[in-house]
C-alpha cells in the first residue's frame, strides 16, 4: 500500500488510487474466481445469484461504508477501534473474533492459492493436456491427494506473504496489482467471450441466470449472504483496518460502490467463463471447491496457444489472491504490533506459523486427513463453512448493530459525507440498512438455517 506516515504516526493511504486499488486488492482473489462458481453451482444456479446479488447491494455496501467508517474514524486495529468509539470494554470481543476469523480464512485461502501455483507451475511446463474432462478431474485430485506437493506449494505462498508483509514491500506490491488486476478483468472477458461461442453455452447461461424459486432453501440464503460477505472482505475487520489509513477526504459511499461493482463483475465474468465450460466438456457444476481447477485446464487447451494463456491466467489469479490474503494478514498484524508493541516482524512470524499449522491440516484434508471430519465436515471444508456463513455474518451484524445503534446517530453522517462537505444522496438507505435491514436479514436467516424459526 502507498501509505504513509502522519503526524500520529500511523500509516495513511497517499492517493486516491492507492485506496481503490488496495480495497479492491482485497475484494477481488479466488472468492470470485474461484468460491464463486464453486457456490453457485452447488446451490442451484439463477437462485443462488439473485439471492447474492440483493445481499451485495442491500447489506454488503453498508457494511463497507460502515466498516471503512469506524477504522477511518478510530484510527486503529480492529479491537482498538471498538473500544475508541464506544468508549468501553465490550465490544471488544467482535474485535478478536474479527482476528480469529482472518486466521481461519488464511487457513484455507493459502492451501488454494497454493493450487493456483501448481497450476501456473504446470501450464509453464506444459503439462495440462488431456482429451477429456474426467481426465483433468483425475489429475486434479492425484495432486490434491498427493500431501507433501500441496503443502510445499502452500508454504512457499506463506513465505512469499511473509517477505512482502515484513519488507514492506507493498508499494511494488501496489503497482505490480494496478497493471496486472485490469489486465485479470480483459483477459476474463476474452474468455467469457471464448466460453459464450461453446456448444454448451445455453445451458451454462439458463443455469446461471434462470432463478428456480423453489431451489431458495435456508441453506441457499445462508450460503449466498456468506459468499457476500466473502467477496466484500467484510465482516473480519479488513475493510476497517483498510479504512483506518484512508485520509479524511477519501469518499466513502462512492469506494464502497466501486468495490462492490468491480467485484461482482469480476465474479459474474468467472461464472459466464466456468458454466458453459461445464456443460460442454460434461462436467458437473456442484463438484464443490474442485470445480473451477477441473474446468479450467479443459478451457484453455482448447484455444490456440493454450499453455500460454493458461500461464497468464494463473499467474493473474496468484496476484489477485496475493492482494487479498496480504489484506488478512495485515488486520492480525495492525492488532498485534499496536496491542502488544511488537515489532512487525514478530507479529508477522507469529500470525503466519499459526496460519501454517492451519492450513497444513487444510491441505491434509484432501490427502490422508480426509476421514477426519468434524460436523461431517473435513478441516478444509470447516474452516470455508465456519467463516463465511458463521464468523462473517457475526462480524458483519456487530458492524452494523455498532454503527446503526451503539456510537451516536451523527456518526454515520458525518463519516458519509466527510462532515457535511459533499451530499450524498443514498445517505438515509444506508442508515436505514445498518439499523433495520442488515440486523434482522441476518438474524433471520441464521435463526432459519439452524432450524430455530
Ligand atoms: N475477498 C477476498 C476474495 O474474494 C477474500 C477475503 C476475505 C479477503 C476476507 C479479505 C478478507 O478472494
């Protein structure tokens, strides 16, 4: 991040592109390209995305307002920034939970990044031509399977994490996504193109886009507010960290809408380059956190220079989950140096080894871990489920109940409109979200899914 330092001493964002391009960093990894599809496919399709769609608008841009809000105001890590702004002890525990929920994330997030450089390591080498589908499945899983590879790939993205978090380094880190994340929207759309004039386009379009009311369970809602919740980075301090080294002029109603549109095109663009791929080379699309490894590889060695697009397309994918999972590391980070006046380096070390321990059970549960299950859930899966549909919503309902009823009623509007200096119009939707709408979709729907009402 171009931060620098200010007069309290504290770090600050230096343009306006910096922001965009940090928070956007953050939003845009493999939770479009990668859980997205995943997500929609098991959950039925159309459903699944109308669902998401109205969570995104309806809840998630709130919440980054309200999220940027509170760091941008506080100044501070996310449990600090609790504790400034009401003034007591209690809100604090969303502030650990906020740090807990980055670490599981980390947990798993790195095990498929570390699939993404395989990927990239065998498109390089020419390896990822098969005839068929099944083949592609088969080769996927043998890697998957194998233990010892996936966990030297995932340690290798933890160390790559580590080195920039500690050099701070991430002003290259900036420019080198400032190129390469334009360059992950064009070269999706070559692809979409490219999937569009497929055989099985039609049927990959009517699955997406065709809403089967009937398919919209308490499951289906949960998962869809979860996936939102994921893509947006809110709901685990990020977006508040991030927002504590944005400058007072920063607007935030307007890098809230810029988040959540870059991001869901970017996902909705996954989506219309994965299912027509699916129903053409007759994959299934429920396959689960497989899914987009298996199709992708059978996409692109049907295109002429096929390797060669594989090559840049998992390289894309490396930066993009590179620019998000440094954005989880920093909130553990901005906690511990500032909690426990450590040096950066310590606190580095010490977040990235638990996320170590973590995620070499993750990557286990592909492996000779995978009868070992909890809840019926694999480690793996666990950390995915407990995440995105229990911590984040937590996170995100605290956010809101914080913003909407606890710090006082100015606060919202001062922060919207940087103390009265520009009109924003949706000004009263957002309040109006974070005091009513949020809470109670959220409420509801956890209390629905765990078969309560
Ligand atoms: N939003 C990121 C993605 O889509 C993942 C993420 C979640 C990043 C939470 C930060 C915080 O890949």
């Amino acid at each position: 991040m171009s931060k620098e330092e200010t007069k309290t001493g504290r770090s600050q964002f230096v343009t306006k592109i910096g922001v965009i391009a940090a928070t956007v960093g953050s939003a845009v990894g493999l939770g479009n390209i990668w859980r997205f599809p995943y997500e929609v496919g098991t959950h039925g399709g159309g459903a699944f995305l109308i669902c998401y769609l109205f969570f995104i608008i309806a809840i998630g841009v709130p919440l980054l307002c309200a999220e940027s809000a509170v760091g941008r105001r506080s100044r501070s890590n996310v449990v600090d920034a609790y504790r400034k702004l009401s003034g007591s002890n209690k809100w604090k525990p969303m502030g650990y939970l906020a740090v807990l929920t980055a670490i599981v994330i980390l947990g798993f997030y790195c095990v498929v990044s570390g699939w993404t450089m395989e990927y990239m390591y065998q498109s390089v080498a020419g390896n990822l031509h098969y005839s068929s589908q099944p083949e592609y499945a088969a080769m996927f899983s043998k890697f998957i399977g194998s233990d010892i590879r996936p966990i030297v790939w995932t340690l290798i993205f933890l160390a790559i994490n580590f080195r920039i978090l500690i050099k701070g380094v991430e002003k290259g880190i900036e420019k080198m996504s400032n190129i390469m994340m334009p360059l992950l929207f064009l070269i999706l759309i070559a692809f979409c193109i490219n999937s569009l004039m497929m055989p099985g386009a039609q049927e990959g379009l009517k699955f997406m886009f065709t809403p089967d009311f009937s398919k919209i369970t308490p499951a289906v809602l949960l998962s869809a507010l979860g996936q939102a919740f994921f893509s947006l980075s809110i709901g685990m301090g990020c977006v508040l960290t991030y927002g504590s080294y944005f400058s007072d002029s920063t607007n935030l109603p307007k890098t809230a809408g810029i988040i959540a549109v870059c991001d869901t095109l970017v996902a909705i663009l996954a989506g219309l380059m994965i299912f027509p791929a699916v129903f053409t080379f007759g994959g299934t699309p429920a396959a689960g956190p497989t899914l987009v490894f298996e199709v992708l590889p059978a996409i692109f060695n049907h295109l002429p220079l096929g390797s060669l697009w594989a090559s840049l397309f998992f390289l894309l994918l490396f930066i993009a989950s590179l620019t998000s999972s440094i954005s989880m590391f920093e909130i553990g980070i901005a906690f511990f140096t500032e909690k426990f006046k450590i040096r950066r380096i310590v606190a580095t070390s010490i977040i990235t080894g638990i996320t170590a321990i973590l995620a070499v059970f993750c990557s286990l549960s592909f492996g000779s871990m995978s009868t070992f299950t909890i809840f019926g859930k694999n480690m793996f899966d666990l950390s995915d489920y407990v995440s995105s549909n229990i911590f984040m919503p937590i996170g995100g309902l605290g956010i809101a109940i914080f913003t909407g009823w606890v710090v006082n009623k100015q606060f919202l509007k001062n922060q919207l409109s940087n103390n009265g200096s520009h009109h924003f119009a949706g000004e009263n939707l957002i309040i109006f979200s974070l005091r009513f709408l949020s809470p109670a979709a959220i409420v509801l729907i956890f209390l629905n899914s765990l078969g309560i009402i």
